[in-house]
C-alpha cells in the first residue's frame, strides 16, 4: 500500500547524504553513529510524512480515539524502516561505510512515556490499528519527564534520576499550533436553564499538541497526539499592578509544571491534585480536539457515536465522560437527555486492574474545587443511576446494590463507576480477569447492564516484539511459512509440521543459542558478570510490586544457592536468573525486594563454588530497548503473580512468542497461554483462585508454612540474618516481617509448590530436543496473542457500528 518504492528512498537517501555530508565538510566514512543516525531519521521521516498514506477510510467501522495518560511506544527508527519496507535496504547502505545498522540504531533514546504494561499495550495497539488500517488517533501528554532512570548504588538500592527524553531525542514530534485547546480550571458556576450552567474558570492552561507519526505495517501512518501545557503570558501585568503578582505567577507555574513529569506509579493511585489537572487536561484537550474534526466534517453532533469512538484505557480519562457532557450542554445547549444519548453511546471502557489500591477515587471536595461545573454532572449521573439502581433492586437488595454502584460514596468520587455507567461497553484484559470483573468487582452493575460486559483478551505486536526484536527467528519463520506472518500471526500454526524436522529443530535451538550470546554480551557490558551461556536464561521482567512476586523467585534462588553449598556434588543444571524492572520510588516494600535481589546476586555471583552453576544478573534501567535484547533470549518467563493479581500481563505473550516456556500460576492470560500451548509446553504452579479464597477463609497464617519448611525457614533466615547484607541484619527486616506476620500475596503458601516446578524446569531442560519442542510449540501454538487479534476483537465486539 505504500506508494514509496525502495529504489526511490534508495536514490533520494543517496542524495540526501551528499548533501548531508556536504554541509558538514565531511566524508561518509567520518559520520559518526550518532550522524548516521540523525540522518537516517531526517530521510525516514520526510519519506513517511510525504509519502506513507493517511485516513483509511471508514467501513464498517467508527475511528477510535484512544485516550491513554501513557503511550510506552520504544525507539522509532527501526519500526519505521521495516513498516516502510526498506529495512534492509538500508542495511546495505550503510555497510558500504563500514557501519551496522542495529548499532546506528543504539543511538535513539527510548521515549519512556509510561509505567509498564498499561503503556505498553497502547503502544502495541497504536501499531496494529495503523496496520490493519483501523481508523485511529492516540491522544496522550506530552511529558518533559518521562519514567525515571533507573540506578543501583553501593549496597544495590534503586537510585532515580530524571528522563529529560526529549533533549536528545532526534525524531521529530510535529507541532500543531492549529490545534492548540484552552482548558479552564476553577472559578465558579452560574445557573442558566435546567440542563444549561454558565462555568467561569478561575484561570485556563493552554494545550499544545505535537504528533508522532505512527507508522504501521504496510498499512498507513496516523497520529499519536500528545498534549503539553503552556501559559502564554509569562505572567498577567494586570494582576501584577494589582498587587496580586504571587496568584498571577503560580498559574503561569501551574501550567509549565502541568506536563512536566510522568506519575512513576503503577497500580497504585497517589490522591495528588496535580495528577488530577493533568488528566482533566488530557481529557479536555483531546475531547475539544476530536470534536473540532468531527465538526468540520460536517457531522451534526447526535452523529457522533456513529463515527467516534472514545476507547478510555483504564480510568485515568474518565473525565472524558462529563466533558463531553459539558460541552454538549453548555455550548451546545443541548437538553441532558440529548447529550446523555449522544455520550453514552461513545465511551467504552477498558479495566486493566482489580487491585483495590489501583482504582481511582478522588476526594469529592478536591473534584468540586477544580471542576465545579463537571462535579454538577458527576451528581447529576448519579443522582439518574440511583433511579435506575431503584428500579432494578428489591428492599432488601438496595442498600448493598448501592454501596457497590454509587459514583459518588463516602465524599469519594469513584472513577471506575463512572466509567462503567458513562460507556457502552466494558471490558477486561484476560479472559479470567473479564470473569472476575463482573463476579468480584461489579456484579450489580452486570445486572443492571446487561450485556455491557466483554473480554478481549490483551496482544502484543508481532512487528517489534518478534520481527524487531529477534531477527534471525524473523528470517527462520520467513523462511518456513507460506504468507507474511508479520501481518497475519495465526499462520504460525503452519511450524506444527515442522517441530519433528530435525533441520528446523537445530535451527531454532541455534537462534536461541546465539540469541543467549547476544544477550550474554549485553550483560557483561551493563553490570560486568560473565555468564555460562549453557545454563537455562530464567527471566523475571517487569515492574517491581509485590503481587508479581519478585521476593517469591528470590527465595527459591536461596534455598538453591544455600542447598548446592550443603551439597557441592548435587547434579544440578546451571541456571542465570535475569531480573530486570522498576519500583516506583515511594514504594518502600517493592525497592526491599530490589536490594535484597541485588544483594543476593552479589554473593552468589562472588561465590567461586557458584562459578557458571548458578549466577544472578540484575539488569538496571528496564525499558522498552533492553526487553527486546531479554526476551528472544529466554528459556524460561516467569509469571508468579498470585493468582486473580495479574489482569493479563504481556510480557508473557512476548516471551512464550519467542520460544520461553512459561512458569507460572493460573492468573491472567497466563490461563490462556497454557490452553494455546497446552498444558505440557508450560509448567503451572500454586493457588489458584478459588483455593486462595479458601485460604483467606480458614485465616492465613505465613508463619506455620515458615515452621513446617525447612527450606523456605533457612531461605528467610539467611535474608534475615545478614548473609546477603553484609552481617547487616536490619536491611531486609522490613521484607521478612512482612513475610512472616502478612504475607498478603500468599508468597509462602506458594513457595513449596513453586520450588517443585522450578525443579520440573530443570529436569525438562535435560531434555534438550523435548525441551526445544515444547519451546517450538510455544511459537507454532500462540498467533492468537498478536495485538492484531485484540484490535479485530474490539472491532467485532466494541466498535462496531
Ligand atoms: C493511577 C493513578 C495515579 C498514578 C498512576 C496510576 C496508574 C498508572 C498506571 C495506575 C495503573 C497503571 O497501570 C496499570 C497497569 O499497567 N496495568 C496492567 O495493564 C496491563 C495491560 O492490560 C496488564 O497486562 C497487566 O496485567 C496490568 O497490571
């Protein structure tokens, strides 16, 4: 679809770096990678804005607008050269210099614009809607800070420092002060009709929008929108004479400081009133931004839900739902029946958590305080709903019924509720997680909207996560199967045939292999260890929370470590433990884990009886760039979680795509993962829901597993007497009594069961042709992870028209 052809971004980037080299008084051989990379970028990006199709058209479909606080999207560059098909091509080019082209592309900075999987997947599904040609734009924040860096010190506590992304960051974001919105904030409201209120905000910030082009694969090129705020006036010299300088400089500091960093937290909700801004914000600018589109098209407004769609990922833009009620009431003067119609036929609503920490309530006065007018129509909601809630409930029903469905309870307004009862549609992440969404957190509102409720189960795009990422599993899979996969992911099924071929078996084990080396390389270059290629990649990658369980791998590397020191001669596989993630910094527990991983991986890894048996290689600063150098590497992903904790995951999907066999518990799409696999291509472990429910009723007591274990008491003791803090035997008592007196995710009831699979995994990896099959399995048996599935699926049950 493209109408570029490669010869001609050939000849014009011939051209161009004449030029380049031109102005520069310099030969091509003398460009630094940092010039080629600049320049790569400079001719990929002219190419894609002139060249690369935009507005596929609208059939059968409406255009999603994706309304996300973050977009996790990764380096550029090369996902831009293989959309545009000139990947190698380019390759070529630029080996005629003496230059490789994935070490001109180390240059880029990853844009760190999100937490973790939340981001991540909007990223992934920006990728596949722009390749299936699925009308879309993403709207975002512009942050000048985006997730911290992340650093060890001496005694391996995580250090942070800020990501100022954008200072050297080569790829250009578009300006667009066409599209520039106003947003107010504060002030006072005056009634006009019954449905119509007059909001005068005490002071407005201005939205800017930059554009990132989002190229997909062999489809089209749209928009990712990011909004950054901006005060015009330096300061207002009116309220300045008046005396009132310091009230006339904070909005002037309120609006610089609106997008300036990134909320490091992750499942967790901080009640700050600048993360409210700045949602309210990115709701206002990107509502005001769709509207002026659809407008100028000259849609009427009731059209609307039948062109628009309004994806809200997570709760984090549920203001998008009175705003849009605002200004249909208020500007439009429409009646509230009217724009009621209008907007709860265009939201649909995407929960990625049931973790009771994670949802999002804000205090009533604070709500009422910033946004009296949009406060008004919360009520207003609410007030319509408890009709409804009436209606529906019986007596002795009623008063549970509303506990649980009320926005507004205990002068807290509850976002979730909003955004269940402002959508037309809701769903979970995973096809457990979409159950328990309707058993656990909203039962009530399943009854009372029937048919509301949907799974569409989280996907990962193919194009970076296994064409990117893992270039020679890309040529093995090119070679092997009929039809481009990259587009369509299913036709992995085609490598069932294949897994008894005795080529394709050596083939695959050596992209592994050689992928290990890669990675090896890349760790001894980032933290100095030397790791034995031949022990199993055992990998743990993902944001630090203690319901993923980070201190439950910990304990069994230490009863490991302390069992081969009891016992020298034990035949045992050798094993590297990979760690990598971050913990947001005021998460006291999490950044525990992370010093007791580091301080474990310090002994062990300086124990000379160790050397190439067991090692622990914690690699710092996680982001998009180093996933991909981890996951094709892997031979084992972990996925721990307590079971009914995890929503979905999607590193698991990365990983099991790439050949790792999955350890883990029935939580999330984990479930679904052994269902595709089957059940002997990953090894399951620990409770499952129902018996962690059972397991909180008899009362759960940690320390009874701590006395009856010998191997979990000595792992906890050893932590807790200071053989991994140097004798200190203070630094991890927070962690053991945590433990030992909680225990909230269970991590002890699962212990023994975890350390039986883990010796599973070693026995398996003996095997090396059974364990390959199962690895090959993976790959052949799990297409159905592809974000382009998830997309089609949220086409077909959601954004239907
Ligand atoms: C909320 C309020 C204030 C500050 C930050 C937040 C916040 C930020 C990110 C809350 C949650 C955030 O992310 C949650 C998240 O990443 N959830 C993950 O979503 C993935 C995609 O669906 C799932 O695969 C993971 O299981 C789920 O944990």
């Amino acid at each position: 679809m493209p109408t570029i052809s490669n010869a001609s971004f050939m000849t014009s980037v011939e051209q161009e770096l004449n030029q380049y080299c031109q102005e520069r008084f310099i030969a091509p051989e003398q460009l630094s990678n940092t010039q080629w990379f600049q320049f790569i970028a400079k001719c990929s990006q002219s190419t894609i804005l002139q060249n690369f199709p935009t507005n596929p058209p609208l059939v059968n479909t409406r255009r999603v607008n994706y309304l996300s606080m973050e977009f996790l999207i990764g380096r550029l560059l090369g996902n831009n050269l293989m959309s545009l098909s000139v990947y190698q091509d380019v390759d070529n080019f630029v080996a005629k210099y003496g230059k490789n082209l994935v070490d001109i592309l180390e240059e880029e900075r990853d844009p760190s614009l999100g937490n973790g999987g939340l981001g991540r997947l909007a990223a992934c599904y920006l990728d596949s809607m722009a390749s299936l040609s699925q009308p879309a734009i993403g709207y975002g924040l512009h942050y000048q800070y985006g997730l911290f860096k992340q650093h060890f010190n001496e005694s391996g506590e995580q250090l942070e420092t800020g990501d100022s992304w954008n200072r050297d960051f080569y790829l250009q974001q578009y300006h667009r002060p066409d599209f520039q919105q106003k947003v107010g904030f504060g002030g006072t409201v005056a009634q006009i009709t019954d449905d119509q209120y007059d909001w005068q905000p005490a002071w407005t910030i201005q939205g800017e929008a930059f554009d990132l082009p989002v190229v997909g694969y062999k489809g089209v090129q749209q928009p990712l929108r990011l909004w950054q705020g901006y005060s015009e006036t330096s300061f207002d010299l009116a309220q300045f004479n008046d005396g009132q300088y310091l009230q006339a400089e904070s909005h002037v500091i309120d609006a610089a400081k609106l997008t300036k960093v990134l909320y490091p937290n992750d499942n967790h909700q901080e009640g700050k009133a600048l993360r409210l801004m700045q949602q309210y914000f990115h709701c206002a600018c990107s509502i005001a931004d769709l509207l002026r589109q659809h407008l100028a098209q000259g849609r009427t407004l009731m059209e609307l839900p039948e062109f628009e769609v309004v994806q809200l990922n997570d709760t984090h833009p549920a203001l998008a739902i009175p705003e849009l009620m605002r200004i249909l009431l208020d500007q439009h003067h429409l009646s509230w029946e009217q724009a009621w119609a209008i907007s709860s036929k265009t939201f649909a609503y995407t929960n990625h958590t049931l973790l009771p920490e994670a949802l999002e309530q804000w205090e009533d006065g604070l709500v009422a305080q910033l946004l009296p007018r949009h406060m008004l129509i919360i009520e207003r909601i609410d007030r319509e709903l408890l009709a409804k809630v009436r209606a529906e409930f019986n007596d002795e029903e009623f008063e549970q019924a509303w506990r649980e469905t009320a926005i507004l309870m205990d002068h807290r307004v509850r976002m979730a509720n909003l955004c269940v009862v402002g959508s037309f549609a809701v769903n979970g992440v995973a096809q457990i997680h979409s159950e328990l969404v309707v058993s656990d957190l909203f039962p009530s509102y399943a009854r009372l909207f029937k048919g509301r409720f949907h799974n569409v189960t989280n996907g990962v795009t193919p194009r970076r996560w296994i064409r990117q990422a893992n270039p020679p599993l890309a040529r093995l899979l090119d070679n092997h199967i009929d039809g481009d996969w990259t587009k369509d992911l299913a036709l992995l099924s085609q490598l069932e045939n294949l897994v008894d071929d005795p080529h394709f078996q050596t083939a695959y084990q050596e992209i592994k292999q050689s992928n290990k080396q890669v990675l090896a390389d890349v760790i001894e270059q980032e933290i100095g260890l030397k790791v034995n290629c031949n022990a199993i990649f055992d990998v743990q990658i993902k944001r630090f929370h203690e319901y993923k369980r980070q201190h439950l791998n910990l304990l069994n590397i230490i009863a490991t470590y302390l069992d081969l020191k009891a016992n020298p001669q034990k035949d045992f596989v050798p094993r590297l433990f990979i760690f990598a993630g971050k913990a947001a910094p005021g998460y006291f527990m999490a950044k525990q884990i992370i010093q007791a991983i580091n301080g474990v991986a310090k002994v062990i890894n300086n124990d000379p009886d160790m050397q190439g048996k067991l090692q622990v290689a914690f690699l710092p600063d996680y982001r998009v760039s180093l996933a991909e150098k981890i996951i094709p590497a892997a031979d084992v992903s972990e996925q721990i979680s307590l079971a009914g904790k995890e929503a979905s995951g999607t590193g698991n999907m990365k990983l099991a795509l790439n050949g790792a066999i999955t350890l883990g518990t029935l939580d999330g799409a984990n479930v679904e993962i052994a269902e595709f696999a089957g059940k002997e291509n990953v090894v399951i472990f620990g409770h499952t829901v129902e018996s962690v429910r059972q397991l909180r009723e008899q009362g759960y007591v940690p320390r009874s597993y701590y006395e009856q274990d010998e191997q979990l008491r000595n792992a906890i003791d050893a932590l807790a007497n200071g053989m991994f803090s140097d004798g200190d035997t203070q630094r991890f008592s927070a962690l053991v009594d945590n433990l030992l007196n909680s225990d909230y995710f269970c991590v002890l009831a699962d212990f023994a069961s975890y350390r039986e699979a883990q010796q599973e995994i070693a026995e398996r990896y003996k095997d090396q042709a059974a364990w390959s099959r199962s690895a090959m399995l993976n790959t052949a048996r799990l297409g159905t992870f592809s974000s382009d599935r998830s997309i089609r699926d949220y086409q077909t049950r959601i954004w239907k028209k």
